[in-house]
C-alpha cells in the first residue's frame, strides 16, 4: 500500500475519531442538558480535538500525500499546516459558541 493511501486512511479514521470525539463529549451533554438533566459534564478539550481531527483529517483524505503540512527537517509547520491550524482553531471556536449558546438557552449557567 502506497503512502498516499495510507495518509487519505488515517484522514478518514482521524474524521471518525473526531466523530465519536463530538457525538459523546459534546453532543451528549447537548442531549441531556435538552432532556432538562439537572447537572451537566462536558469537556472543552474533547471538543477543541474533535474539531482538529475533523479539519485535519479532512484534508489528508482530500489530499493524501500532496498535504505538507509540516518541515520534517525544520520541525515545525508549513504555511499549509498553519492555514489548516487557523481552520481548525476557527471550527473549535465556533463548535464553542455555538455549544455555550445552546447551553444558555437552556438555561444553564
């Protein structure tokens, strides 16, 4: 199996991970804060990497092997993988205001 392959592989099982991530860290909560559950435990953590699996994990499926997101020999990021890391904290930040929104409608503090 070539590398391309494998990396648009690990795209798609990172977009599971970040599935699973959301449906039971934070969507969940969701559902039991709706259900009117009078304490609620979420983590933040789990929401910001769930957002990151999922941009990331879209890109290496979209793009395979062509992503370079990172200098191997420099260690640090391409501006490619800093694009991406801008994406994925502007998910994490809205999947947060958009999450302490519902939970505000709910009435929850």
């Amino acid at each position: 199996m070539n590398q391309d392959i494998k990396l648009r592989i690990a795209g798609l099982v990172s977009i599971g991970l970040g599935a699973v991530l959301a449906w039971f860290f934070v969507l969940a909560p969701l559902r039991a804060a709706q259900a009117g559950a009078p304490e609620i435990t979420y983590y933040t953590k789990a929401l910001i990497l769930a957002a990151f699996c999922l941009v990331f994990g879209l890109a290496f499926l979209l793009f395979g092997q062509r992503f370079n997101y990172r200098d191997v020999q420099k260690k640090s990021l391409t501006r490619a993988g800093w694009v991406m890391f801008a994406i994925g904290s502007a998910v994490a930040a809205a999947g947060w205001w958009w999450f302490e929104q519902q939970f505000s409608a709910l009435g929850y503090a």
